[in-house]
C-alpha cells in the first residue's frame, strides 16, 4: 500500500526518469542540427559563396597578375659585338662595360614603377653574366672587373636594396655548348640553374625560351622543373614549347607587345606545346581551355632586344606606350617591357624618360573612378554580400555577384551628374575563374535612351583586368550588359575614367586598398 510519504517519492522518481529521457531527445536532436550545419555550404544574407568554374589561378600566378609590368633586361656579349643572336664563338674579352650600375636600373624602374625585373643571365650564345663553375665562357674571363665581376649578384641585389622583384631568363639553347641536347647538356644546364636559383636570394620567375630550343624534351624539363619547385617554390615558370607542363605564364604568340581580344587565361596545354600551328590560341587562348596560363606579353622598347646606338632615335613613343599598356595589361595579361643597357651597362636616359612618361599617364588616368559615388541598381543581385556598390569601392576584396541561376544581367550606374569620360576598366574575380562570356556598355543623358560604346560592345573577356578607351562622351547614366556567361557573374571593379598624364606627386599611387 501506497503512503503518501512514498506515493511523493515514486512521483519524484518517474519525473527525473522523464526529464532524464527528454534530455536525451532534445541531445540527440541538437547534436543532429549541428552536424547537419557543419556539412552545409556557408550562407549569407541567405546566399552562398559563388563556386569557382573551371581553371583557376595557384598563388603564384595570382601575386604574378598584380605585378602588372616586368622589365625585361637584355644585357651581354651580343651588347658588345652589336649582335641579336650571337653565335656563341665571340671571346670573353669583349665583354667589358665600363660604368655597369645596377642600382640605376632599378631607379628607372621605380621612377617607372615597375616592381618587378628579369635579366638575361644566359642568352643562346652561351656567354653566362655570372662566374658559373661550370663553364668558362663567362665573366670570369672578361676583363670587367678583372674577372671577379658577377652581373647577377649585381642585379639581385639592386633589386632587394629597391624592392623589386627579381628573375632570370637562362636561356635553355645554347650555341656554344657542344653538349646542347644530349644527357650530359641536361646535367649542365641543371648545374647552372642550381647556381643561380641557390646563391642569389628569392628568385620570383624564371624565363624558359622556346626559340631554338626544340631537342630539348619535356625529359629535360620535368628534371629542370624538380629543381625550381625544390629551391624556390615560389617561383613562376615562363614556359613554352616542350616545357609546356610546367608553364605558369605563356608566350602570347608575338614580340609586338599585343595580347589578343579575347585573351583568355586559360589554354589547352597542346597548344603552348606545338605552339607553331596554334599562334591564335596563344594569342586569344581558349575559353574552355584545361590549363590556366594566362599570357605574358614581351616587347622591347627598341626594335631590337639588345643595345644598338643606331637605333637611339627609334625608342617607342609614350603613346605607343600607352598603346602597348592597353593591348597587354588591359586585355587581362602582363605587359614584360624590354629595356636593353648600352655597353657602359646603363639605361639609356630616353629610354628611361618614354617609361617615367608612361607612369604619369597610368597614375593620371587611374586615380579617380568617376563612377565612384553612383547610385547603382541591377537586375538580378545576389545578396547584400555582394551588393552592387562593391563594384565602385575601389576594395578588391568585396566584390558584386548575381544569384547561380543567372549568368546574366544589367547593372546602371547612376553618375548623379553629367561626366565626361574615355577609358572603362572591369575586373573579375579571378580566384572563382572565368566567368563572363559576353558584355557591352552604353551611355545614356536621361536614362531611357541608351548608346553603345563601340569599343566596348560585344567584349567576350574581363579576367584580371580589362580595359577600354575611346572617344570621350559625356554621360549621367551608364550601363553594363553581361549578356553570356559559364556561371554566375563575380565582378570587383567597374571604373571610368578620363585619360590624363600627371605627375607621381599629384597621384596617390596604390590601386586597391585593402579591408582592415
């Protein structure tokens, strides 16, 4: 019989045994949600994060891509001999530049602002501007300083002393070697190219020339290939032909200093290799294309690639700078600009006021985005994430995207005002690939009347950087159309501007600023 006393105490018992087993449903059921949350894909403001498509760039080819321009230096014993492509058989004691000054490069280049620099170190000739072991067709028996000169020591170290990112060009043809394309040259090149890699502090690209190089196999170069990813793991590879796998950055299939439009990043890695039968794909590369190399584009600022004194009056005009900037860095590539030393071993004072020019016209341009401040409305936004204002806040790290399902749009940039412009710049997101297929922009007065931009209309390509000038118009509304794309758009910038030289000390020189 039951008692209250014990009927209180069995209540008890049956309440904690339920509390007991409630506890553990509502466990069980927490610990369910929380680890079907952990395997959900990350949603803000209701949206996720666009996934990449296709190809996209490694770390290397991304810091590669904001460098922008990369002087090229063409510097050796073809300097002295008045060649282009010597034969290999020229006697050391001719090379011999009597005021060689490094650190004066380097100021050209940062009056320029270039910030990153690759020197010939061997050309095919074979003469090495270093005092190799492995070889006595260098500087060590030249009578500049006496044999104990060393132009690479000379050179990386400017460049550490500027901030100037530094690269070698050894050349893999070779005329002077007789050992060219057997086994043993493969060892001697590996020999040199451990030299250079191990002894002269961060090395940020080394040059593979495919000219005259075609006994050399991809055998040679997966071999060659080891030793960079094992002593600089940080280096790009300008590959070509049979070194082809490897390849960071590509030939853009001329020296003329064009990429083509489009000029995609990525390419079907056959056609870097057999690069003869496909200079277009070179030039444009293939918007389904396996690989991402985007395109480097060499020029030199004289018709030749090494110093001739007769061709002082024929240095390329700062408009055909100009030209050369939007034809390279404006079509989603980097422009590699060539300046070659005379044979006392400097830059040559014209050479060195066309660049300072080029750098006035570039800061001028780019300072003010007089779309920034717009009041800007699209058709399909994706999410407050990815508003449209991103596109004007000059921040390369917010940018605006629309929903997956849409792979176009129209956005309309309210300028508040009526602006006069000539250069449009766009920038996609190059970490999630390429994206947009397919875009043109018109201007309008009153915002129901629009018309097109010629320039601008039917552009297939945005990338890394995109650029467009033209006549100048004057506008209060303007309007991006993304008519195609292989997923949804990611666009970081959408700029207009007015082209305009301007001195260093007027401009605040730094393209993005970045998110504290």
């Amino acid at each position: 019989m039951c008692t209250p006393k014990k009927k209180s105490m069995h209540c008890k018992i049956r309440t904690v045994k339920l509390v007991e087993r409630l506890g553990k449903d509502v466990l069980k059921k927490c610990t369910t949600f929380i680890l079907t949350m952990a395997f959900l894909p990350l949603v803000v403001n209701g949206q996720t994060d666009p996934k990449p498509v296709g190809p996209t760039p490694n770390a290397r080819q991304i810091e590669w891509y904001h460098r922008e321009l990369i002087a090229f230096f063409h510097f050796g014993m073809n300097t002295f001999t008045n060649d282009n492509e010597g034969d290999g058989t020229a006697s050391p004691q001719r090379f011999n530049p009597t005021a060689l000054d490094c650190n004066q490069w380097t100021k050209v280049l940062k009056d320029a602002g270039i910030p990153a620099a690759i020197l010939v170190a061997k050309h095919a000739d074979g003469f090495c501007n270093w005092p190799t072991k492995h070889s006595n067709y260098s500087v060590k028996n030249s009578p500049w300083k006496n044999g104990k000169g060393d132009l690479v020591k000379e050179f990386t170290d400017a460049c550490k002393v500027a901030g100037i990112k530094a690269g070698i060009y050894l050349g893999p043809h070779d005329r002077h070697d007789s050992r060219y394309g057997t086994p043993d040259y493969s060892d001697y090149y590996s020999s040199q190219l451990s030299e250079l890699l191990r002894n002269y502090g961060p090395i940020w690209e080394i040059w593979w020339d495919g000219a005259g190089a075609d006994q050399l196999t991809t055998a040679f170069y997966t071999r060659w290939y080891d030793t960079v990813r094992t002593v600089q793991p940080n280096c790009v590879v300008f590959g070509t032909k049979n070194s082809y796998r490897f390849a960071d950055c590509r030939w853009v299939g001329n020296e003329s200093g064009i990429a083509g439009d489009p000029c995609w990043s990525t390419i079907n890695p056959a056609s870097i290799r057999d690069e003869a039968e496909h200079i277009t794909e070179l030039n444009q590369g293939e918007v389904n294309g396996t690989a991402y190399v985007p395109a480097e584009v060499d020029v030199s600022i004289r018709p030749s690639w090494f110093y001739h004194s007769e061709e002082d009056a024929r240095v390329k005009s700062v408009a055909a700078l100009w030209e050369l900037y939007f034809n390279s860095v404006g079509r989603n590539s980097v422009l590699l600009l060539n300046y070659p030393p005379n044979k006392e071993g400097l830059i040559s004072p014209i050479d060195a006021r066309r660049t300072d020019s080029l750098r006035y016209w570039i800061n001028g341009t780019f300072k003010t985005n007089l779309a920034s401040g717009a009041t800007i409305k699209s058709l399909h936004p994706r999410g407050d994430k990815y508003k449209p204002s991103n596109l004007v806040d000059n921040l390369e790290n917010t940018y605006y995207a629309t929903p997956d399902a849409f792979k176009t749009d129209t956005i309309v940039f309210d300028l508040g005002a009526a602006k006069t412009f000539d250069c449009l710049m766009l920038q996609e997101v190059i970490e999630l690939g390429h994206r947009t297929t397919g875009w043109s922009v018109d201007y309008s007065t009153n915002g129901k009347t629009w018309t097109p931009i010629q320039e601008a209309t039917g552009k297939q390509t945005i990338g890394y950087k995109w650029l467009v000038k033209f006549e100048p118009v004057t506008a209060k509304q303007v309007r991006l159309r993304i008519t195609s794309g292989k997923a949804c758009a990611a666009i970081h910038t959408f700029g207009l501007y007015k082209q305009q030289a301007v001195k260093p000390d007027a401009v605040n020189t730094t393209s993005f600023r970045k998110k504290k």
